[in-house]
C-alpha cells in the first residue's frame, strides 16, 4: 500500500502555524511596538493565519486521499496495444528532445550576449567608459 504523504503537509503547516503564533506573541510582549515589534507580530500573526488556512486545505486532502488509498478497486485501467504506446513514448520522446534544444539555444543565445557585453564594455574588471566604446576622434 502507498503511504499518503498529504499528513506530513498537514504536520508541517500546524508546526509552521505554531511557530508563527510563538514569534507573534513574543514580539507583541517582548519586543517594542515602535522598535519593529508591532510590524513582527503584524507579519507573524498573517502567516499564522496563512499557515492555518494551508493545514485545513491540507487536511481535507489528506482525508480524500485516505478514502482513495483505503480502496482496493483501482481508479482506474488503461491497455494499448504495443503499437499505439510505442507511438505516444516516441512521440513524447520527440516534444521532450525539441524541449531541451530550445532551452540548450536560449541558455546558449544568453551566454553569447553576455560574453560579448563583457567583451565590449568591460577592460579587466573595470567597466569602460561610454566615450571610449564609441572610438570617435
């Protein structure tokens, strides 16, 4: 059986909400007000909220995900004739390698601009001067 994952989510944001809810009440009672006091229990006390609304959305997850796990039926099943899944994996192979060079051009393409960037403008370290770019007499 799969473990659900979705309760260390809803452990990690009532932690989180807990630890907010401590540093807004120490910056409300330890902490000056006028000396950043106020603005920390301000921001503390918005993240507890935040991380309390984050645990129930979780919560509600985890219980939907309890309910699918607990099952024995399975959601669902699919067959392909070998064909057909060759096709979709050579297919999803392709946009996959099509992917990859475009990210390998645009990371390349920048690598280039800023070469020539430094190339033009910089002289060991130490950016030029606008005047002496242009090499007007």
């Amino acid at each position: 059986m799969r473990p659900n994952t979705e309760w260390k989510k809803v452990t990690a944001s009532l932690i989180s909400t807990l630890v907010f809810i401590v540093l807004c009440l120490v910056s409300v009672f330890f902490i000056d007000g006028m000396s950043g006091g106020f603005a920390l229990a301000f921001i503390s006390f918005f993240l507890a909220i935040s991380s309390g609304v984050v645990a129930l959305l979780f919560l509600h997850r985890a219980r939907v995900t309890d309910t699918i796990l607990a099952d024995p039926s399975p959601l669902a099943h699919w067959t392909y004739p070998e064909e057909i899944a060759l096709a979709s994996v050579g297919r999803e192979y392709q946009e996959y390698q099509g992917r990859n060079r475009a990210m390998f051009i645009i990371i390349g393409g920048m690598l280039v601009v800023v070469a020539l960037f430094f190339l033009i403008f910089v002289d060991e370290g130490v950016p030029r001067p606008a005047s002496s770019c242009l090499h007007l007499p």
